[in-house]
C-alpha cells in the first residue's frame, strides 16, 4: 500500500475534524455583535485577524486536497468535472485564508474582492462536485455504500445557502 493511500485518509479526517472545531471554537469567543446567523465565516476572520477561523479554512484545503488525493489512489470514480470541483474547492480555502476581506461596514478593496469570489467559488464547487460524483458513484459497486451519503451532504451544502437573505451565503464572504 502506497503512503497516499494510507496516510491521505488519516490527514483528510485530522484535517476535517480541527476546521470543525476550530471554526465553532471561533464563532464562540468573537464580539457579541457578531451573529452567526447573519454573518459569513470572513466576517469572523476579520473579526480576528489571523485568528483560528482563517487556521482552519486553510487546514481544511489543505486537508481536501488530501481526500482528494486518496480518493484518486484507491480508484473513485471522481475523474473529469468532479476532480476539478474538488481542487476549486481546496484551492480557494486556501487563498480565502491568505488574502484577507475588510473590516464589517466597510467598502471592499481589490484583496476583499478576490476574498469574496474565491469564497463563493469554494462554497459553489463542494455541492457541485458532490452533485457529480452522486450518480458515478451509485453506478460503480465498490462506491455504492456512500453514495447516499454524498447526495445528503451535496443537499445540505446547497440548502445551507438557500434560505439567507444574503449572497453569497453566510458560510462564504
């Protein structure tokens, strides 16, 4: 067994698990005045300016780019549109992360720009892909199993951003 395919799982679900945690860690300490209803993951990083919410949107990339690593190693049938999802998705974490957005209330400049749409391209792709790889993986019997899985949290990525009042929706900025 090749280190991808040993090691990319263990990074993916390490990195998966301290964005998770870091994020909520971060929407728990900010100002009062900031809800996490109505307010994007940028407007917490902004908040905190080199804070745990910008650590764990760039471990999480990181961490996609892995699963997507060990997903090309075992043989998913994720080549084409849904691979390329997928690296939008890792990519632009990453540079939402570096490039930093502007203070709430403010007008944006050219980096809050490049912030914004890199975050509306991550928070686009993930459900895109997922949409994707849905019907390859149903129709592939080694992928059967997580088929289902995948389709509910394409679902909630799309329905996540449905109901605000705001675009992009409160997970982007």
């Amino acid at each position: 067994m090749t280190a991808v395919k040993r090691l990319s799982p263990w990074i993916a679900c390490a990195s998966i698990l301290f964005s998770v945690v870091a994020v909520v860690a971060g929407q728990l300490g900010p100002d009062p005045y900031l809800d996490p209803m109505n307010v994007t993951i940028s407007e917490y990083a902004v908040s905190d300016r080199g804070g745990v919410t910008e650590v764990a949107m760039a471990v999480l990339g990181i961490g996609s780019l892995a699963l997507l690593a060990g997903l090309r190693s075992v043989g998913a049938p994720i080549k084409g549109a849904p691979q390329w999802l997928l690296m939008v998705w890792s990519g632009a974490l990453v540079v939402a992360a570096l490039v930093p957005t502007t203070p709430i209330g403010q007008d944006l400049d050219l980096a809050a720009q490049i912030h914004r749409y890199v975050s509306v391209a991550a928070f686009v792709s993930l459900p895109a892909a997922g949409a994707l790889m849905v019907p390859r993986l149903a129709s592939d019997a080694s992928w059967k199993p997580v088929a289902r899985a995948v389709e509910w949290v394409a679902l909630a990525g799309v329905s996540g951003c449905w109901p605000s009042r705001t675009w992009p929706c409160p997970a982007s900025g």
